[in-house]
C-alpha cells in the first residue's frame, strides 16, 4: 500500500480537510476490495427517499452502515433492530464529515450463507444420483380412494388442508401421520412418518404438510434423509410446504409439489361439485350418443326393409328382365349379320367387276415370252460378234505374236524398266533380253546411236 502523499513532501504541501477527507477515501476504496462483515444491526434507519441507515455492531466495536435504494429494492425481508445479518460491503469515508462507514452491496441474514451452500450441494448430489428425474416420479390417482398427511397435528396448514379436503370432497377418508416438521428431530421423524405409511398401506397418495416460515423453519425439508424416504416411497407424494416462492429439497424429489398446503388438497382432492357437473355433461353425451346410434339402426332397418323383397316377385324380375336381354341379344345379332351380309356382298361385286381374263392373260403372256426370246438370241449374237472382233485384235496386239516373229523385249535388270532407247543404258549396264522362247542377260560394252 501507498500513500497518495508521501513522507518528504508533508511538510511542504499543507492539505484541507476536504483534501484530507478525499484522499483518505480513495485510499481505502482503491486499496480494500468488497469483503463480507457481520455484525447486529442497531440505530436502524429507514428514510422516505428508499435509503437504508444503520450501524453493525459486535460486542467490541461499531461502524456506520448506508445500504442505498438501488440496491436494497430486492430484499423481501425486513430489517430490524437486533438482527444479526452478513453484509458485503465497500469500506469508505462520508468525506463532509469524515465518518468512516460501510456502503453495503447486498444483505443476508446470518448464517443463511452456509445454509444455501449446503442447500445447493445436496440439491446437486441428489440431481446426479437421479432421484429429480421425471421418469422416476409416480403418477397420481385421478380418484384416491383414502389420502395421508404427513404433519404436526393441530397447525393452520393441516387445518387449512382438511377444510379444503372437506369442502371439496367431503367423502374421502383421510389419515393424519403426526410428526415434527421444525427442529433437530423433524427429518428423522418426516423420514420415519413416510416409512410407516408405505408400510401400512393404508393411502394412495401422501401429502407432506407444512405452512410458511424461514429456511431455517423449513430445513427439515432440505435434510437428504427426507429426500431419500420420499424417493422410497412406495406411495406417491405431494409436497405442500411454505409459501409460492419457498422451494425445498423435497419439492424436487416429490412426485408432484404444490405451491402450499392448500394447494395440495385441491390437486388432490377433486371437488365434488365439478365432478358432479363432470359426470352430468358425460351422461348428457352419452345418453346423446346412444341416441344417435338408435336412430341410424332404426334408419338402417328401413334402408333394408325396402330393399327386402319376396323370392317370388324377385324371380319374376329377373325372368322379365331375362327376357328382355334375351330380345336385345337377337336384336343385336340380327343387325350384326345384316351389316356382314351387306359388306359380303360389297365385296362379291366388287370382285366380279375386277375379275382378270385369264385366257386373253395366257396370250399376252405367250407373245411377250416369244419377244422375249427373239430379243435375248438378236443380243446374244450381237455379243458374241463383239467377243470375236475382240479377240482379233487382242491377237494382233499379243506382243508374244511380235516375239515369234524375231522380235525381242530388253529390260534393265537393276529397276526392271523397259528400255526403248540408248539414252536409258550406259556401258557396264547389265540388262535382260526376252525372246519368244526363254531369255539372257547382258553387259553394255559399248553403245551407239547409229
């Protein structure tokens, strides 16, 4: 920690109260983080504006208190002189007149702390080991034929549940299990007052019962072998504890929780009076219903009454109408032979007008053959005389004709082209000579064009 001045300019810079005061503040809001206190709350203070004065006290020592409007709306208790609270606060300095005071941040009573810690432990462990499951809770019985409660006899809220149970179904039985439910004890007993109700059998359903009050009125149910005696029971449990805005561990591990005592006895207890009205509307709609299904029988009755008729008069029916497709069936067919009458004799006078004559045909035919025939022998002969006027000059043309008159052909033997003059050899040349038998090769020694 610093001071904002230090030691060697102390006696050269000379502060004002208002300095002294402000650097002093600053000092110990900059320096001291929020911390909780506790302390008993005397001198308390409650202005018009919404602000909050006091002073907490122990048995050595006090220290002034502001707890602003801003910050206190959310408290819905109230203060009182002697309570014993914890607080989190800013220490500070009220700078015109240097009171050093706490500015509380937000309030609780003492104690409370270490028993909402406790609260959300167990609340977690039990939410883990499953037993907040819904799959796990037990349904109700729309009509319980006998109810338990689970309570300490001759309280408000038990007289409240039996006055509700009483004016809404005054009918059902009910069976009070008395037990503790505030104090050291009360779990133990709760617990104990569950195990002998799922013994006895006697109920269908259970309701745990107990009015408003503190959390450390209510911890009894926030104990875990409360949870696990309702988790065991054999019989569906209501929790009807405290107020709306009160919640217990054993709220969340019942199979159904109400928001009161009374709240509990209306879910379970069905009001007569409705379920008379209940029961009117159901008979009113089924005596509707039985009605209806009488009028459509009684409607189907005539539906084949109507269609019921004697075998006599059913077989002259279908005689009669046996009858009359027997006359239609001829009908038809008559005029289906005529139309096939009339299109066989379309068809003969039209075959007699375009019957061929066979005879003049023959003759015709017989004289086309013959012009045949002379036509292919004239082009046969004229053929033939082409043929040979060919192969006469083919002969003429036969160059072996020209060999065997002492002609002969020379070719060069290096690229087999025939050679038609001088200009194509040079001496040392090998050629071939053929002649009309047989043929030679020769070497070029010499060449003339003489």
């Amino acid at each position: 920690m610093s001071l904002p001045y230090s030691l060697e300019n102390s006696t050269s810079r000379i502060l004002t109260i208002s300095e002294l005061n402000r650097n002093t503040k600053q000092f110990l809001e900059q320096n001291i983080p929020l911390l909780w206190v506790q302390g008993e709350i005397s001198n308390l203070k409650c202005y018009p504006s919404g602000h909050w004065y006091f002073s907490l006290k122990d048995n050595a020592a006090q220290i002034r208190c502001v707890f602003f409007n801003h910050k206190n709306y959310a408290i819905d208790w109230q203060l009182k002189d002697g309570m014993h609270i914890e607080a989190l606060a800013r220490v500070t300095i009220y700078e015109p007149r240097g009171d050093y005071q706490l500015n509380i941040e937000t309030i609780r009573q003492a104690g409370l702390g270490k028993l909402y810690e406790a609260f959300e432990r167990l609340k977690s462990k039990l939410e883990n080991a499953g037993l907040f499951c819904t799959e796990n809770k037990k349904t109700l019985s729309n009509f319980p034929k006998q109810v338990g409660i689970i309570t300490s006899p001759n309280t408000a809220a038990l007289r409240d549940v039996i006055a509700t149970m009483q004016r809404r179904t005054p009918s059902l039985p009910i069976i009070i299990y008395p037990t503790l439910v505030q104090g050291k004890m009360a779990a133990t007993e709760i617990a104990h007052a569950i195990e002998i109700a799922c013994r006895r059998k006697e109920c269908d359903v259970l309701i745990l019962c107990r009015g408003g009050g503190s959390i450390e009125d209510l911890w009894a149910f926030n104990e875990e072998i409360v949870a696990l005696a309702i988790a065991n029971s054999s019989i569906p449990i209501v929790s009807g504890i405290g107020h709306e805005t009160d919640f217990t561990i054993a709220d969340f591990v019942a199979d159904r929780r109400a928001p009161t005592p009374t709240g509990a006895a209306e879910l379970i207890g069905q009001d007569h009076s409705e379920l008379n009205h209940h029961l009117k509307k159901l008979f009113a709609h089924l005596n509707q219903s039985v009605l209806h299904q009488i009028e459509r029988t009684m409607q189907k009755i005539d539906t084949f009454s109507y269609r019921l008729i004697y075998p006599g008069n059913k077989i002259q029916r279908q005689a009669i109408r046996l009858h009359y497709l027997t006359k239609q069936l001829n009908n038809t067919w008559k005029h289906v032979i005529e139309k096939k009458t009339w299109k066989l004799n379309q068809l003969r006078k039209h075959l007699l007008t375009n019957s061929p004559n066979i005879s003049q045909t023959l003759i015709h035919t017989a004289k086309l053959a013959m012009s045949l025939n002379n036509g292919f022998s004239r082009y046969t002969e004229l053929r033939l005389h082409r043929i040979k006027s060919l192969d006469s000059l083919l002969a003429q043309l036969n160059p072996q004709l020209i060999l065997k008159r002492g002609y002969s052909i020379t070719y060069n033997i290096s690229d087999g082209s025939l050679i038609r003059s001088t200009k194509q050899i040079k001496p040392g040349d090998n050629i071939q000579v053929k002649f009309a038998h047989g043929s030679c090769e020769a070497h070029i020694k010499k060449i003339s064009n003489v």
